[in-house]
C-alpha cells in the first residue's frame, strides 16, 4: 500500500451525539500524524459534489461538546450507483486524497465496501448511530447519549402519569433493533417493553398489564421500539389496550428525533475520541477496508463487511431483568 498522505473524513447516515468528538479526534490524530485531513461536507453526496474542504486542528475547536455534527450529514442515493460512485472516487482523486474515514451506521459501511472493491481507496469505518446496532463492536457513537435522552424524558413522563393514574404508551427510535428501547427501558423503569427482536403480542401484553393493576400499580409506562413486531403502530396498540382495559386513562408519547440530539455524554465523548484516534493508528499500520470497535475496553478491528451482515444480538438477560423488576 502507498504511503498515506491525506485523509478525508466524512459523517454518513442519520446523525449521532458524538459524531463531532469522533471528527475532532480523526483531524487531530492526523495532524499529530503528519498527515493532512479533508473534511468531507454532506456524506457522500459531498464526495460526488466536491465539498470537501481542508481542516486543522483549529478548525475543530470547541466541538467535543456538541450534537449533530459539523460535517453535515445525508442519505445519498447517487452513491447506490456505480456511476455515483465513480465520479465520487474522481472528486476525491482531484484532492488526492489517499484514504477515508467513514463515520455512519450499516446503510454508510455498505456503500464504502462498494466504493472500495471497485476503487480500491483504503477505507476505515467508525461507527456512529443511535441504535447500537452494528456488529463488531458493543457500543456505537451516541447510543449512550440517546438511552440517557430517552431515560430523563420517561422520567418527565412518569410524573404526570403518576399524577393522573395514566397509562403511557412511549414510542422510542429503532428501526431493526430494540438495544434503545430495552436499555432505556430498564433504566426508566418501564412496566412493559417492545422491541423489534421479540413478539410479545398484544394478548400478553393486556394479560400483564392487568395483572399488574392488580398488583396495585395505578399507573405504568409500555416502552415500545418503533420497530416492534406486533404489525400494529403505537397508537393503534394504545387504543387496542384502552378498549380491553377501559378503566386506565391512556396516553401515548412518541419521542422522535429529540433522541438523535443533544450534547454528547462523558461516555461517547471518550468512546469517539478513542476510536478516532485508533482509525488513524489502524489506518497507518495498514488496516484498511475494516470497522473500529470496542469490545471488553479494548479497541477493536473487525471486516467491514462483517459489520453490515453480521447481526447484533439482543442481550436476552436484560429481557429477563425487565420482566422480573416490572411486577
Ligand atoms: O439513526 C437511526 C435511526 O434513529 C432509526 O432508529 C430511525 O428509524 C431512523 O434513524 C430515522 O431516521 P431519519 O428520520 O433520519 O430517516
């Protein structure tokens, strides 16, 4: 492999907290490096369009601290095909730029393993999104910032549920997995939990919730994942309970995108600046083609490929805690 002289960095897919610490980190580790470090604008539509910009260590002041991320990020449709691609790869020779940081989920890992099987670009992948949901590695940039959003919303929540003997259906992000809804879940002290991984069906889920009024509890939160497989959305579920248990107020609360934002925690502030700093190290000994993980406190690499088609189990023990602490 050529000797690696500049670098371009780019944030891809939906943003995360943390994204900006991870950015600072691949830029300092650069120029602590001797190697000069282009910012990529707009994911890899900013690759195609030429928004690529040089960053210093200056230019990535006062950042550590904050959500979303400065590189702008987008869902690129252009990049699906070969032809995006390829006036991609002729954009970033004009800068010649020889390798890349992609920070992103699965939907980013997938087009960079395209990129690199036809370009052959050295490639290394950072992990940034909310759903922790990517293999190879235990934590993703941001999923601890969201489970904490999503901890002291339920906290607000609880109050007035408490308050008005409610019961509150939460709606919480993901798509495929239900890491947020679980860990937040058991965090918050949610009664019930539904997540993509597991059918509880509806049927259950009225059996519980009256054997927990029973029980003497005159209020609970259902967390549900938006993903969950019971085929019916949060609203049609709430109004399926309130039907079968008439005597409970409900009230349904879909959190949304307030997940997604917000300063980073201590917690993903260290874990971006760590494997910002690992993707430089990795990128120089000659790794590439590969995803920076964490796994037991220790940085790990693992096949890009394997990130996009290996699955992140569910932590079944944690479904086994919910149900025993929610009775
Ligand atoms: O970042 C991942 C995720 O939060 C998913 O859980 C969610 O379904 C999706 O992003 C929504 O993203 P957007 O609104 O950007 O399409």
């Amino acid at each position: 492999m050529n000797k690696i002289r500049k670098i371009g960095v780019l944030t891809s897919g939906g943003d995360a907290p943390g994204m900006n610490a991870a950015v600072r980190a691949v830029v300092r580790s650069s120029v602590f490096n001797g190697i000069e470090c282009f910012g990529i604008y707009k994911g890899y539509q900013g690759m195609i369009d030429g928004l690529i910009k040089p960053l210093n260590a200056r230019s990535v002041n006062n950042i550590i601290n904050k959500g979303g991320t400065i590189l702008k990020t987008a869902r690129c449709k252009e990049f699906y095909s070969k032809q995006g691609r390829k006036k991609a790869f002729k954009k970033i020779n004009e800068y010649q730029i020889d390798a890349l940081v992609v920070i992103g989920g699965d939907g980013s890992f997938t087009g960079a393993i395209k990129f690199y099987e036809e370009h052959k670009l050295p490639i290394i992948g950072i992990p940034g999104t909310i759903d922790n949901d990517i293999f190879g590695t235990s934590f993703t940039i941001g999923f601890d910032t969201a489970i904490n959003t999503v901890v002291e919303s339920i906290d607000k929540i609880r109050d007035t549920a408490i308050s008005h003997n409610r019961l509150f259906f939460v709606e919480v992000m993901g798509r495929d997995a239900g890491h947020i809804a679980l860990n937040a879940g058991i965090g918050a002290g949610a009664e019930e939990i539904l997540i993509p991984e597991e059918d509880m069906g509806l049927d259950r889920l009225l059996d519980s919730l009256r054997i927990s009024q029973k029980s003497g509890k005159t209020s609970s939160i259902v967390m549900i994942a938006e993903g969950d497989k019971t085929g019916k959305n949060i609203f049609e579920i709430a109004s399926y309970v309130e039907n079968n248990m008439p005597d409970y107020e409900v009230r349904v609360s879909v959190l949304g995108h307030i997940q997604r934002g917000g300063r980073p925690t201590c917690f993903d502030r260290v874990l971006a600046s760590r494997m910002g700093v690992y993707a430089i190290d990795s990128l120089l000994k000659g790794s590439h083609n590969v995803m920076v993980g964490i796994n037991n406190q220790k940085m790990v690499l693992s096949p890009l490929v394997d990130a996009v088609k290996g699955k992140t189990d569910i932590n079944k023990n944690l479904i086994r805690v919910s149900e025993i602490l929610s009775i």
